[in-house]
C-alpha cells in the first residue's frame, strides 16, 4: 500500500475515533442515569483500545500492547464491580 494512502486511512480514522469520543463523552455527561454512564465508559474504553492498535499499525511498534492489556483489564474490571454494587437511580 502506499505511504500517502496508508496516512490518509489513519487520519480518516482518527477523524472517526474523534467523532466518536465526543460523542461518547457526551453520552457519560449528559446520560439520563447511572447505567447509561457505565455503557457510555464501556464504549470509551472500547475506543482507547481501538486507538493504541491504530497507532500501532501507524507507527509499527508494538511496545504499547502492554498498556492495550492493562486498559482492557480496568475497563472489564470497573464495569463488572459498577454491575454488582449498583444502586437504581433515586432509591
């Protein structure tokens, strides 16, 4: 593939992780409950992984799959303990 083509489908990508983070984050601070914060973050998370393997396919170095792992383990981890000690909105 081409260099000039290689970029242009990373920054369309980019464009697209940038739509969707504002997007996300809007869903988290304006969600009408608790619940709907919790899948707002579960996407975020989603999104952060999605964009360390971008970047890992831009820059070809594959040193941030650590962290690709540890974001992954936090996510499932807060979503499951936000499950199981979650209260219904107003009680």
């Amino acid at each position: 593939m081409p260099e000039s083509l290689f970029n242009a489908v990373l920054l369309i990508a980019g464009l697209m992780f940038a739509v969707a983070f504002i997007l996300t984050m809007w869903r988290i601070l304006i969600g009408p409950n608790s619940l709907d914060r919790l899948i707002g973050l579960d996407g975020l998370v989603a999104m952060i992984q999605c964009m360390f393997a971008t970047l890992i396919c831009w820059t070809m170095d594959t040193t941030i799959a650590n962290a690709m792992m540890v974001v992954a383990l936090l996510g499932f981890i807060s979503s499951v303990s936000v499950a199981r000690f979650r209260k219904r909105d107003g009680s």
